[in-house]
C-alpha cells in the first residue's frame, strides 16, 4: 500500500541567525519512509539544491496524491508546463536555484550574468598553456631575431622586471597591480613610459601563443607626457664646444659636433653614420629612429658644415664605447648655462627654422613633424644677427678662443717663434719649466706647431 505524504511533512526552508552573527538556511521535512531531514546551509541557493535533490530521489516513490489547490493562475500554470517541456526531464527548481545562484554571483563583482558571459566567450582558450616568467621572458627573447645590441638590451632590461618579481610564478597570474609595482620603482615618467612599452609588446607575444589571457599594459592608467625642457646654446657656448672638439685628442670629434650642430642629426643617427653616407653635398640617414621604422631620408649640407668637413673630414666614428665620455669632456669645457638631452639637435633644429623660414622644410629635413618640433625642440631667438654668428660660426672664426678641457691646465703659452728659439737654446725639460709646463706637454705643444726639435744627443754634444 502507497505511504501517504501528508501537507505537513512536505520540505521547508526556515532562515535563522547563529550566535557569531552569521545568517543560515535550515532545511527540514520528512521522507515517504518517515525519516526526518534536517539540514543547515550557508546560502538559501544551497538550501534550495539540496531540497530539490531530495525531492528528486522520492520522485519514483509512489505517493497517494491528492487534489490540491494552488495559488498559480491559468498563465502561470500554462508557463510552468511549457517550463517543465524545455527542462527535458531536469528539475524546475533546481534550474532555476543554479540560475540564481549565477546571477548573484556575477553581481556581487559589479557585472551581470550576461556580461560575465560575454567575458568568458571572448578570453576562454581551449589551448590555454600555463608557462612560467622565467621561461617565457627567455623563449620571447629567443624569438627577437634580427636586433640590434642595443634594443635587444632593452627587452631584456624589461623582462627582468617581471622575473624579479617571482621567476616561478606562472605568467597569466601577472595583474596589474604587479605592474604598477614595476613601474613605481621608476620617478621619471620618461622611464616609466619606456618601461610599459617594453612590457607591453612582451605581454602582446605572450597573448598572441596563449601564455596569458590578456595584455595586463592595456589596463594600465596612461601616464601623462613629460614636457620636454626646450633649451639651446648660446653663440658663445657654441664656440666653446667648437674650440674644445678641435683641442681634445687632436680634433677627432670635430666633425660629430659639426654635424650635430649643422645638420640637426641625432646622436644615434650620428652614431650609425658611415663615411660613404657623405656625398654630393647631402647626408644619407640610415640609422636611429629612422632603422626603426625602416625610412631613409636625406639632410643637405649647409656652406658652414661643408667648411668645418673640409678641415676636419668625417672618416667614421673613431670610439663608440667612448663617445658619452669624450661628449662630457666637450659639454665641461663649454661650460654651458643649461645643458639637457639632445640640447645640440634643440639648437641646430632652432637655426634652421629661422634661416628656412619654414616649419615645414625644417621638420622634413631633421627627420620629425611640425608639432614635435615646436614641441620639444625649436626656442625662439629675438634677435636676427645670431642667427647670422652661427651659420659664419667657420674653423677660422673660433681658433682664437680659450677653454680649457678638464685634466688639462690654462697655459698662458708663448708664440711659435719664442717656443723654437727656446727649444734650440735649451734643453727641453728647462724650457719647459720656463713655461711651466712638463717637458711632455712641450713636446707636444711643437709637434702640434710643426716645430722641429733638437735630434737625440744635441745636447750632449753641446
């Protein structure tokens, strides 16, 4: 005979508080074989599944049923039956509880279900690889081919970061609150800058093979624009700096300085300068930014560089390791008011503008646009005859001026022809303390001169 399910004994959910504050759901009721249920659930959803489970389990129970009244109406009933056809055999209640409990859980993160979705679709990846820091910063370093030292250094500078951070962890772990720790190590936005960008092409590769989900850099706040210090030199720095090229290691960084204030070329361009790329009164650029981007472009030469050329001629970069230094040597012995970054292209760029008198011809020649130029490098200049004193700024016009490089003394020293007759009277190292220099300096100061010197044992003779 069939047990009788009495109204009393169907399933319910009681919400009671326990004593540390928290709120629980209670599920109580009895089983067709008389046995009691009780059950406490943290979620009301919980709650809900479990009775659904239950009822699950007495659905082949056979049970007397009795008419029964309901408070659904005609609709609710007729949506509840088309309902129960789309479940296909699943559990009203337990679709719409696993529903719910979805719901609330997208929109305890600020989203909707829906939303939540939408993520999921766009950045699931069924060949998802788990890969660590460390051998993914190694396997995109492998993967630049064709770099140059340079820029294979700066990837390599920027992937340390993250290795730092932890070379085991795995990469698709990396937030953006890891990458603002990097970039805070760094006060300078220009650093900063440089830094995001080195890591954003990293995390690019690193979505492209499915290491990761997403490129952390995007959703990093923009870092605001340093404004560049726009500075240039005066006419008598320029002379200086001139007469110093000449004086320092017999001249040879005389036509890089030229060539910097003259044609407005930036260091690294300078740099990558061979001595075929001068012909025909034009230079060719290869090098710098212009290798980047894979673009030539041709800089004229003006009558004031092609003098400087003429007496020291360009025949290559003598030390790239050294030129930081040998420019710090130049730049004390100008003895500048104000020296920054690229503060030789400031000044060529500012020159040629107002010789051109076109912002368009000057920006085509120096490699740039017309709002970068007024931007960071062109200053303006009042008074038309200094721009006269630089474009006549020749060999000959700075060969009287005084500096004096660092290491080296300020030497009051005599005329040639006082130096020769004091060589040939005396020997070398009493001449030289007559002057007050080491009889080395002397020496070189006659080979400089074209004076010949009293051969090997004159003065033992004498």
């Amino acid at each position: 005979m069939a047990t009788k399910w009495n109204e009393k004994d169907r399933f319910k959910i009681t919400k009671f508080t326990n004593r540390s504050g928290s709120a629980s759901w209670r599920l109580s009721g009895s089983l067709p074989n008389g046995k009691r249920v009780r059950h406490n659930y943290p979620s009301k959803a919980e709650a809900t599944l479990a009775m659904a489970e239950f009822e699950e389990e007495m659905e082949g129970a056979a049970l007397q049923k009795t008419l029964q009244k309901t408070t659904l109406t005609p609709v609710q009933l007729s949506d509840a039956e088309a309902a129960s056809r789309s479940a296909e055999g699943r559990q009203l209640s337990r679709i719409v509880s696993h529903y719910l409990d979805l719901d609330s859980r997208a929109r305890a993160k600020g989203e909707t279900l829906e939303t939540a979705m939408a993520f999921f679709e766009s950045h699931h990846r069924s060949e998802f690889q788990e890969i660590t820091v460390f051998n993914a910063t190694q396997e995109f370093l492998d993967s630049r081919i064709g770099l140059s030292p340079k820029t294979e250094e700066f990837y390599t500078n920027c992937t340390n970061h993250l290795v730092q951070l932890d070379p085991n962890r795995l990469l698709h772990t990396i937030t953006v609150g890891d990458l603002e720790q990097v970039l805070g190590h760094f006060s300078n936005l220009n650093s900063r800058r440089t830094i995001k960008r080195g890591l954003s092409v990293f995390f690019n590769w690193a979505e492209r093979h499915h290491y990761c989900l997403e490129n952390p850099c995007k959703r990093l706040d923009r870092i605001p624009q340093p404004a560049s210090p726009i500075a240039i030199l005066a006419i008598d720095e320029i002379k200086r700096l001139l007469k110093a090229a000449v004086e320092y290691r017999d001249g040879e960084m005389a036509p890089l300085v030229a060539i910097a204030l003259f044609a407005g070329l930036r260091p690294s361009e300078i740099e990558e300068l061979k001595p075929g790329d001068l012909n025909r009164g034009r230079i060719r650029v290869t090098g710098g930014k212009m290798a980047r981007r894979n673009v030539k472009r041709m800089v004229p030469i003006p009558p004031i560089l092609a003098r400087w050329l003429e007496v020291y001629p360009f025949t290559g970069i003598p030390n790239h390791e050294a030129l930081a230094y040998r420019m710090r040597v130049l730049k004390k012995a100008a003895k500048p008011k104000n020296w920054v970054q690229d503060i030789l292209r400031h000044t060529s760029i500012t020159y040629q503008a107002e010789r051109d008198r076109n912002e368009g011809v000057t920006a085509f020649n120096n490699g740039t646009s017309k709002a970068m130029m007024d931007r960071h490098y062109r200053e303006v200049i009042e008074d038309h005859k200094e721009v006269e004193k630089f474009w006549s700024l020749s060999p000959d016009s700075v060969s009287k001026v005084k500096v004096v490089l660092p290491g080296q003394q300020d030497i009051d020293w005599p005329r040639k022809a006082q130096i020769k007759k004091m060589v040939w009277q005396k020997p070398l190292i009493h001449a030289a303390a007559e002057i007050g220099v080491s009889d080395v300096a002397l020496k070189k100061r006659c080979v400089k001169l074209g004076i010949d010197l009293p051969p090997r044992g004159h003065w033992l003779k004498k």
